[in-house]
C-alpha cells in the first residue's frame, strides 16, 4: 500500500481533534481504571475507547494498513516491511492522565518500506500538534520548526526515565550531575516534544515501539540523534533503551556511559 501523505495529513488531525474530545469529556465521568504488569503501570477506559477509535478509523481509510497499538495489538512478529505500518501510542503517560489530567500525548508514527514517514505527537492538553516527517519537515500547529542548537550535556536540560536514574544503569547518576539538570515528566511523547525545541538536550528511556515511532520519525527529521546507549541504529519494533538527543550531548553521554564498563 501507498504512503497517502495528503490523506494523512488531512485526516489524522481530525481523529486527533475528536480524540481529544473524548478525553476532555471523561474528564467529568467516572473512568475505568485497572493496573497491567504492577501498579504504577495503569490502563483506562479511555486508552482503550482511543485506541480502538484510531484503529476503526485506519481500517476504515487506509484498509490493509498493518496496525500496532498498544492496548490491544502489540504483536509486532508478522510485520511485512513493504506494507504501511502504524504505530499508535493512544494515551501516552497513562499515569499523569490518571494523577495530574496533564502531560500526555497522543501518538501516531506511520512507515513504509520500513522507513519512517510520519510522526503525530498531540500534546492533548496544550492542544498542540507535533507531526512532519522526512519529505516536509516538522510543524507544531502548522508552524515549521528549526532544528534545536546542538547543545552539549554541560549545558543543557536531560530527560530521563524514573527507574534508570534510580537503578543507575549506564552510570546515569553521574551523567545527571554533568548536565545542568535532569527533568522526568512521565510521558516519553511529552519529553521528546521538549527534546525538538529545545528545552531538553536528550531524552533517555527504556522505550516500546509505540513509545517511540513518533518521535524517532520527528527528531531525526530534526536531526537529533536516536540512537541506542552504545550508538547503534534502533529498530522502531523492540523494546531498548533509547537516546533522542542533540549530537553534541549524545557524544558526551556515550563517552560517559562507557567508562562505567
Ligand atoms: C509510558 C510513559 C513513561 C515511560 C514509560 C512508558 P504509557 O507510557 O511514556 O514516560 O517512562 O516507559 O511506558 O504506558 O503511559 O503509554
Ligand atoms: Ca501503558
Ligand atoms: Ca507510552
Ligand atoms: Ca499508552
């Protein structure tokens, strides 16, 4: 199948917008909430409600679409590289939803051929569209967006995931301290938003596909660095630690992380 990139373009921000509709209802409704793996790993009526919203739309005009989303189809074996993939994240930071009713996102990353083609990262209650891709370049809300300054770790803002700062992996205490602060917003969407302009220098995380596929295809448009902790390429389809970050930084935490080994 094609990569309609004006249907796409079209449509997409219009599900997005009904979407968040529905998010901002429930705000006044009693919402399901029931714990996955552990308790601080949560699921809603409304990830589901979304998800299955998004999925009957692709179905509907993008039939044979190949569809990845979290909730409900995370089966990433029998993926065809050629065909059209979407990748769906449907409330992104399930657990600020929960807590805060802030700083979550909606996601969407679309490839072909393997290749990234289109990331969509609505940050819901900024009411703010991060989407682009490699033929147009990047917009939040239709605005195109310069490439953020390739800031080194020394001075700039990192993001980093809870449990690895906690549990130290790759020397991580040591490279917070180098930087000019750590910030954890609890949504992976939300921190890459600040990694494009500029507010953070780098994100680290361990990441699933639907965590990622957007904001790999929006950051490397961008030409940040996504890239796993030792420099390799990331496949979009497993579960890694991943780094989104300025080249400058990237190269300061590599060289960090390494003599830890
Ligand atoms: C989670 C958030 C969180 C990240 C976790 C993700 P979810 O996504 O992005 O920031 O640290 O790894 O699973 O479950 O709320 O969609
Ligand atoms: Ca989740
Ligand atoms: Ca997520
Ligand atoms: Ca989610």
């Amino acid at each position: 199948m094609e990569f309609q990139a004006d249907k796409i373009d079209s449509l997409v921000p219009q599900w997005l917008m009904t979407a968040r509709k529905m998010i901002l209802e429930s705000f006044s409704q009693k919402i399901e909430i029931e714990t996955k793996t552990s308790r601080n790993d949560l699921v809603t009526g409304l990830d589901r409600k979304i998800e299955q919203f998004l999925v009957r739309k692709i179905q509907e005009c993008f039939p044979g679409s190949q569809i990845v989303s979290e909730e409900t189809r995370p089966t990433i074996n029998e993926i065809e590289e050629e065909g059209l993939l979407w990748i769906i994240d449907p409330i992104d930071g399930t657990m600020n939803f929960v807590k805060q009713k802030n700083d979550f996102a909606i996601m969407i990353g679309i490839f072909r051929g393997g290749k990234g083609q289109r990331g969509f990262i609505y940050d819901v209650m900024a009411d703010r569209l991060y989407h682009g891709g490699p033929d147009q370049g990047v917009y939040c809300n239709y605005q195109k967006m310069k490439s953020p300054p390739d800031v080194p770790l020394v001075d700039g803002l990192l993001g980093v995931g809870g449990v690895m700062l906690i549990n130290n992996k790759y020397n991580l205490q040591k490279i917070a301290l180098a930087s000019h602060g750590i910030r954890i917003y609890g949504s992976a969407g939300i921190e890459i938003i600040h990694v494009l302009n500029g507010q953070l220098i780098g994100y680290l995380s361990h990441l699933h596909p639907w965590d990622l596929a957007a904001g790999k295809i929006l950051a490397e448009t961008l030409g940040l660095v996504v890239k796993t902790i030792d420099g390799r390429e990331v496949n979009v389809l497993s579960s890694i630690d991943v780094l989104v970050a300025s080249k400058n930084a990237q190269k300061d935490i590599i060289m960090m992380a390494q003599s830890h080994c």
